[in-house]
C-alpha cells in the first residue's frame, strides 16, 4: 500500500446553539464527554492527527477543526471563520426539530455564499435522548437525499457514529467530492434574528482580530475577555460589552502602540453608545 505525504485540511463545526458542536469535537479528539454547556464565544480551533486509507493509499491528515458559535448574524466572524474551509459537519439536535430545519434554511446558504460547494457531513446529535427525539431517522434520510450527503445519528456522551462521520468526512474531503446545493441558494433565517447587538459585537470582534495574523491568535484572547466581562452572547448588556472592551484595551496596550490602543478604545466605546 503507498503512503502519501502529510495533508492538512480544515474543518469548519455549523449548527445552531447547544446542539452539541463542542462536545462532539471533544469527544473525537480526546474521548471525553461533559454535559455542561458552555457557549462558544467566536471559535475555537482544536487540532487532531488522522490516518486514513483510500484507494491502496495512506493518507495522514492533520486536522484543523473550527468550533464556531452557534448564534445567528455573525456575519465578519463567518467571513473570517469560512475561509481556507475543506469540509463541513453541519449539525442538529434530535430533541429540537428546528435545528435541522435551520441547516437548510440558515448554514447551508451562508457556506455556499461564502466559500462555495464543499463537501459535508449532516449529523443529528444526542441519539442517546432518542427518546426526545423531534425528528426521525427517516426524516434525516429524506433531508440528506436532498443533497446527496452522508448522515449519521451521533451521540457525543456514548460515542455513538463519532469517530465514523470524522472519517467519513476525511475520505470525501480527500476525494473532493462535494454535496449537491441548489444554485444562489440565500439564508431565510439571518436578518430577522440579528440585532443590534450581534451586529456590533460582530464588529467589535472583526476589529480587533486584525491586529493579530490570524483569527485563530485573536479568539482565545476575545474569549478570555469576554468571559471575565460576563459578556454573554445569548443575552448579552451594554454594560457587559463596555467591560470586555475596556479589557480588550488593556490586551492591545501590550502589542500596540498606546496611542493606537487608546483611539481603538475610543472607537469602539462610540459604536456601543450609538448602538
């Protein structure tokens, strides 16, 4: 069997709040589970080593997964999250029907208007509840044939089809071989979840992530701050952004120009007061 170089390849994480994008990610890359939910702030990028057999080939992927937040309208943060994207999971609770509904009517536009067709994987997360279940195996079946995708029930606390549906992704990423999408497809669920107030903290976000290379150097410090402001993005208040900015200054002050960090502080205290 012929051994192929090393191949890198990006994975990007979509689906709606608390349909289970970290743990399922957690779970692959270190066999672990914890059912307390934690909010993604931004995204965080997780690495892990696969090796993969096809066509009397071995291939070792290095893997980037992106874990990316699951609240609607963060559209600078998808721009920058999307890009140099080799596959997708796109994922859904079975115990909530709307997530699987919001796949189709909100992710799968955003990624085909941003980067285009790539190949995906649909899981349906927290088979273990499916006794919960909103949505069947033949209701999945019939949304994947849609789009010629694969599918799979998976459960992160068990384990259940984890490991199978990052392989299989691997494999069609490897193969370039993309979902069928209908042309010009556009996301229905985006402009009326938005506010004002996702919008700006999407602003506040892009600005200070170009004063690092790479959003993947900028998130951890975001999160870092957000969570001691108690900035939080299913609800979050004025006076908790005010104090992640105020701290994002403190951060800046360290790589920039004090004047620079200063003006920037100033800049971003106005967009909240028009806000």
């Amino acid at each position: 069997m012929a051994i192929s170089n090393e191949v890198q390849k990006k994975i990007i994480l979509l689906g709606d709040a608390a349909v289970g994008k970290t743990s399922l990610i957690r779970k692959f890359v270190v066999d672990k589970y914890d059912d307390k939910y934690i909010t993604t702030i931004g995204t965080k990028v997780t690495a892990k080593a696969l090796q993969v057999e096809m066509n009397e080939r071995v291939f070792y992927l290095k893997l980037q997964i992106w874990d990316i937040l699951g609240q609607k309208g963060y559209s600078k943060l998808y721009n920058s999250c999307f890009r140099g994207a080799n596959g997708v999971f796109l994922v859904a609770d079975i115990t909530r029907k709307h997530t699987l509904d919001s796949i189709e009517a909100y992710w799968i536009p955003k990624v085909q208007n941003i980067i285009g067709n790539l190949p995906f994987v649909i899981l349906a997360n927290k088979c273990d509840l499916i006794n919960d279940a909103k949505f069947t195996a033949k209701d999945l079946r019939e949304f994947a044939s849609r789009y010629k995708a694969p599918f799979y029930l998976t459960s992160a606390k068990n384990g259940e089809n984890v490991k199978r549906a990052f392989y299989i992704l691997a494999k069609r990423m490897l193969a370039r071989k993309t979902a069928k999408l209908p042309t010009a497809l556009k996301p229905t669920m985006i402009e009326s979840e938005k506010s004002d107030m996702v919008e700006l903290i999407d602003r506040i976000i892009d600005d200070f992530n170009k004063g690092y290379e790479g959003i993947e150097d900028a998130m951890p410090v975001l999160r870092r701050q957000f969570k001691l402001a108690q900035l939080d993005l299913n609800n979050p208040t004025k006076e908790a952004l005010r104090s992640a900015v105020n701290r994002l200054a403190e951060v800046e002050i360290g790589f920039l120009e004090s004047v620079t960090a200063q003006a920037n502080l100033r800049k971003r205290l106005k967009w909240i007061k028009e806000t």
